[in-house]
C-alpha cells in the first residue's frame, strides 16, 4: 500500500488481476437423495448461506475496485501536478508580460508628460510676452488721448476768430485729419487690444487644457508606476473580480495619443498664432507712432499759411446739414413704415399657423396632404420670409439712421467753427501743441 503515494511518471502495469467483469459460475446444490435423513435435516437453512466459491468471488472483486480506484488516483494526481505546474509557468509569463507592457507604458506616458510640461512652460511665457504687449497697446491708448485733446482743442480754439478771419484754411484741414487719424488709432488700438485679449484667453485655455492633460498623465503613470511594482509577495494586492473587462469609455491606444497629439497641436498653433500677433502689434505701434508724429509736423508747419476763405465751406456744410436733416426724417417715417407692415403681417401669420395647427389634428386618414395643406405651409413660408426681408431692411435702415445722425454731429459740430485769428494761432494752438507726446511715449514705451 505504501507505493501508491509514490508520483507514477508512466502508465502502470497490468496486474495479475484483469480489470472485468468476473463471469458467474454455477454451482449444483447437493440434493437430499432417497433412504437417508440428510436432507431432510439441512433443507430449510440453505437459503441464508453463501458458498464458498461466491465468498472468494466476492473478495476478488473488492481487490478489483481497490486497485482500480487507486490507478485512477494516481492519474489524476499525476494530470493534478502537470496542471498545476503549467498554469504556475503560464501566470509567471503573463505577469512578466503585463510588467513588460506596463513599463513599457510608463516610457510613453513620459514621453508624453515631458513634451506637455515643455508646451505649457513655452505657452505661459508667450502668454507673458503677450501681456507685455498688451500693455503697451493700453499705454500707447492713453497716450492717445493728449494728441487729441490738443487737436481738438485747437479746433476749438480757432473757432473764436472774428467773421473776417473765419476761414477754412489748410492749418484746419490738417488738424481735421489729425483728428481723424488719431480716432482711427485709437479704434485700430482698442480691436488690437481685444485681439490679444481674446488670444491670452486662448493661450490660458490651451495652457489649461495641456495642463489638465499634463494632470491626468502624471496620475496615470503614478498608478502604473506603482502596479509596476506589485509583485506576488506584495502586501497590497486584493481581489477585485470585476475589474477584468473594459469600460465602454475607455480610450483605445490610438484615440489616446491622438488626444494628447491634439492638444500639442492646438496649443502650438496658438501659440504660433499668439507669436504673430506679437509681431503684428510692434508693427502697429511702431506705424501708428510715426504716423502721428508726420501728422503733427505737418500740423505744425501748417501754421504759419495763410488761411483760405469759409464761406463757401459753410454754405456746402449747411447744404449738407439740411439733406442730412431731411433725409434723417424720411429715414424715420422709412423706420416707421416698416415697424408698422411687420406688425401688420402679425395677423395673417396667426392666420395660417393656427389653420395648420386645426388642421393637425384631423383624425386618420383625414390627415391628408392635400392642396390646402400645402398652400397653408407655402403661406406660412412666404410670409416668415416677408418677415425676414423687412427685418432685415428695418436693421438696415436703423444703422442707416445712425449713420445719419453721427454724420450729422459732426456737421454741426464743423459748423460751430466761428472765430480763430493768427494770434489764437501763435499764443494758443501752438504754445499748445509743445505737450504732444514723444515718439516713446506713443510707441507705448513710457
């Protein structure tokens, strides 16, 4: 019995003792012959007794059973061991491989991680550089603000000539255009100004999104870093049975470094984007400083001329004032018009939608696309476009009428010039004109 724990490495031997099924032997009962007592004397015990021969049959086929069970034991011990042998060698191979895979993780998460890292730190110091010029586009505005103080109170101040001197001589025109070009600097300068905002907005979100990227990699590689450092003797480990399946939501290799590719793309165009409109902006201060200053030498040298007549000035000024009058009152009444026919094709549109809505509720079949159902959808149609057209010319009128009015400030505005003389010229305008801003101060250096 003690070789049955022995490890069998090959099939065993047959025994002795076949593995079937024993064939029955019949066995002839002795029976009680005439003129003897014998069987008389035993015939009513036989049935509760076994012969000797079913007693050893009996013995053989529990040895049978013994060593047949013991055989199947043993095969199933000796399968036991190779499995638990080739399932031990295959866990040690596939956990060798996931650590491989994982480490192999962490390299692209680095690699990642370090060029965001690089992205964010370049986007926060074009972000600053930026701001830097954003600064002195707003210096540069306030600086703005001294040229046309002083051209508009030229203007004013030549407006106390007498009726003699009441010209509108070269020195006006220039301080006109001065003017002019110092509102369009300062409109140029405001949507530049809005443009960087709008590009620092940007270059914070890109910043923001590379950053949470950043975030989200450094927390990944901090759990991978440390699943690469479990190990079976490891204190940590648990079971989780669920966790072996994918999440619906979960990134495939190629949508993940395709987001993070993405990022980098954004945020490098940006931050090309926030390079150029560096750029543009020196430009801009640069043209607009000197533009301003020739403007100012042509000002100045202006006045030392003399002075044309303004009475024909004046004449077309008002001629032009009276039209734009005029044409503001018929713009009006056109405004009024046209509130008064969009509020009247409120009515027929109640009409017609509540006609279809009626009608949408006919039972079954009677549900029909039938001509009138089409001519009630056609009506609704034609007249949200009337509505739309008439819309559309109102808008155009309105900004029209604006146009109008701001036309007509300034008209009036020309038109209260009424007196200047040299002398205001010389000991005011002049005198005046010593505080215009240096070129540094306009190219928003100081």
């Amino acid at each position: 019995m003690a070789q049955t724990d022995v490890l069998l490495t090959k099939q065993p031997a047959p025994q002795t003792v076949p593995a079937c099924e024993l064939p029955h032997k019949l066995y002839d009962v002795a029976r009680n012959t005439a003129y003897t007592s014998s069987g008389l004397a035993t015939a009513g015990f036989r049935s509760a007794r076994y012969l000797v021969d079913e007693w050893f049959q009996n013995c053989y086929a529990r040895y049978h059973q013994a060593f047949a069970d013991r055989d199947q034991s043993e095969r199933q011990r000796h399968e036991s061991q190779q499995l638990v042998a080739a399932t031990e060698a295959l866990a040690q191979r596939t956990q060798e491989d996931s650590t491989r895979k994982v480490g192999a993780r962490l390299q692209d998460m680095h690699c990642w991680k370090s060029q965001l890292q690089h992205e964010v730190s370049e986007l926060g110091a074009e972000t600053d550089l930026l701001l830097a010029q954003k600064q002195r586009l707003e210096r540069t505005l306030d600086a703005t603000a001294v040229p046309f103080s002083i051209a508009t109170d030229n203007l004013q101040c030549r407006e106390r000539r007498q009726h003699p001197d009441l010209v509108r001589d070269h020195v006006e025109l220039e301080l006109l255009k001065e003017a002019e070009l110092i509102r369009n600097i300062q409109e140029l300068l405001k949507r530049t100004i809005m443009q960087a905002v709008n590009q620092i907005r940007l270059n914070r979100e890109h910043k923001e999104t590379c950053e949470m990227d950043w975030s989200d990699k450094v927390e990944a590689y901090n759990v991978d870093q440390t699943c690469a450092l479990y190990h079976n003797q490891s204190t940590e480990v648990q079971f989780y049975p669920h966790t072996a399946k994918f999440e619906e939501s979960a990134s495939t290799p190629e949508t993940w470094a395709r987001f993070t590719q993405e990022n980098l793309y954004r945020a490098e165009r940006e931050r090309l984007a926030s390079v150029n409109l560096r750029v543009l902006i020196d430009c801009i201060l640069r043209d607009t400083a000197e533009d301003l200053r020739l403007q100012c030498d042509a000002v100045n040298l202006a006045f030392g001329r003399r002075c044309e007549e303004l009475e024909d000035a004046c004449h077309k000024l008002k001629n032009h004032l009276h039209k734009t009058l005029r044409e503001i009152t018929d713009q009006e009444h056109n405004i009024a018009a046209l509130k008064q026919a969009i509020k009247d094709k409120e009515a027929p549109l109640k009409v017609a939608q509540t006609r279809l809505y009626q009608r949408s509720h006919r039972p079954n079949v009677e549900l029909c696309r039938d001509a009138a159902q089409f001519r009630l959808v056609s009506e609704v149609e034609e007249l949200n476009m009337s509505l739309v057209a008439m819309k559309e010319k109102l808008l155009e009128a309105e900004q029209s009428l604006r146009n109008l009015e701001d036309t007509r400030m300034n008209l009036e505005k020309d038109l209260a010039v009424k007196t200047n003389s040299l002398v205001i010229d010389r000991q005011k305008c002049m005198t005046h004109r010593a505080r215009y801003p240096t070129i540094l101060q306009l190219a928003g250096y100081q």
